[in-house]
C-alpha cells in the first residue's frame, strides 16, 4: 500500500468505525481492500473516503466536547 493506502488503514480501525454506530466495519474492510491497487474499485475508494470523514469528523467533535466539559469544570 502506498502512503494514501497506509493513512486511511491508520484511520479507519475496526473500533472507530464501529463507535460511529451505523457504519458496517466488514464492509469498509473489504473496501480498503479493493479500492486500492492497479484494479481498484472506485465505488470502494469512495466508501473508504466517507468512512474516513466520517471517522475525523467524529473525532473532532469528541475532542471539542471533551474542550467544552473541561473548561466549564
């Protein structure tokens, strides 16, 4: 895998696609699998690019809450 490859397997982990809560983490596995390489898929690249947004945004959000609850302590 190459450097975009290696970024997306560091974010999208089996638990935090399972702590969003309605992403399905067999199926965004299967899509790091084939949506990357010489016959990559582009229908899996982009279910590996949501899942990805999805993942950042979720954590952003925690870390703001986190922020929020530790100022107002």
């Amino acid at each position: 895998g190459g450097p975009l490859h290696l970024m997306f397997r560091r974010i999208l982990t089996e638990e935090s696609v399972r702590e969003l809560g309605f992403v399905y983490w067999p199926f965004v596995q299967d899509a790091l699998e084939r949506g990357f390489g010489e016959a990559a898929d582009g229908a899996c690249f982009r279910t590996v690019v949501y899942a990805a947004s999805w993942v950042t945004i979720s954590d952003r959000f925690k870390k703001a809450q986190e922020q929020l609850r530790a100022e107002e302590a």
